[in-house]
C-alpha cells in the first residue's frame, strides 16, 4: 500500500476515535456529592459502611502518654513521649492485625470523627512513621494533649485506642 494512503488512512481513524471518544464523554464532569445534597439514609448507611470496616483492637490495649505528666509546668519545645501496651506500632500503610500509629490531638475540644481517617491539621498530628516521640513548640499558656491510635488507614480503631486528656502549662 502506498505510504501517503497509509498515513492518511491512520489519520481518518485516529479522527474518527477522538470524535467517538468526545461523544462518549459527558460535556459535564461529575462532581462529588455534598453532605448537605445526600440524604439522611445515605449519610447512614456511609458512615455504617465504613465503621464496619474499622479495624478491630483488643480491648485491653491502652495509649498513654508518658511524658509530660499531667498538670506538668514546662518549656517549649515539650518533648512528648508514647506509650502503647497491647499492640505494637507500626507505619501507616503496614495493615497487620494489632498494630497502628499515633496521632496526637493538641488542645482539641471535640473528637473528630472516630468512623472515618483523621484529618491532618495543626491541631491533629499524624505519627504515620511509627515515632514515638515528639517535640512540639507551644505557645506560653495551657495546652491539652491526647493521643489516638489510627491503623493503616488513619483511621482510629474499633474499640477506638485513646490515651485520657492531659493538661500541661507552657512557661
């Protein structure tokens, strides 16, 4: 066949893709919908959906933090140290039974939502690289500090794994 027919045959089926491909193609992407657009059923079964995809902890595992101790005065950076009893810590992503890693939740009056991944903001700072230890820079004043276990998905476990609330002052 001679080589102009070739090329020219190519380009009328290369047209004739792009053509069909552009008519399957809604004119409208799709956007995700909004909670306040979902119904109430939806919302429900969501949140159902993922809560039973929580991954399971023994219920004799406890997060605490060991240092400071409550009620403790003392001066930025505060160095903060994890314990865990009862599994072990591993890095987000690492989806092994009993395991999980910190999240500290810095002067945070509510919990944020127990069913769904931890969001990652100043006030909830995510340990994904199985660390244990910390030092933060708080300003002068009274800060609370709690940590929360999250497993592969950053998502806090069922039951959740969460250390008491402690109260330190920063001088």
């Amino acid at each position: 066949m001679d080589t102009l027919l070739k090329v020219s045959l190519i380009s009328v089926l290369f047209a004739s893709g792009t053509l069909l491909q552009g008519c399957s193609d809604s004119s409208e992407e799709e956007q995700p919908m909004s909670q306040s657009e979902a119904t109430a059923d939806e919302r429900e079964a969501a949140t159902e959906d993922l809560s039973s995809k929580r991954t399971s902890a023994p219920a004799s595992a406890e997060v605490t933090i060991l240092t400071p101790e409550d009620g403790a005065t003392v001066t930025s950076p505060v160095t903060v140290e994890f314990g865990l009893e009862g599994m072990d810590v591993a890095k987000a992503g690492t989806d092994e039974e009993n395991t999980g890693h910190h999240h500290l939740l810095i002067d945070l009056d509510k919990l944020p939502p127990l069913d769904e991944p931890l969001p990652s903001t100043d006030q909830v700072v995510h340990f994904g690289g199985g660390q244990t230890t910390t030092e933060l820079e708080l300003e002068p004043g009274e800060h609370t500090l709690q940590l929360l276990l999250g497993d592969h998905m950053h998502v806090p476990h069922e039951p959740p794994i969460m250390s008491e609330k402690i109260t330190i002052t920063v001088e």
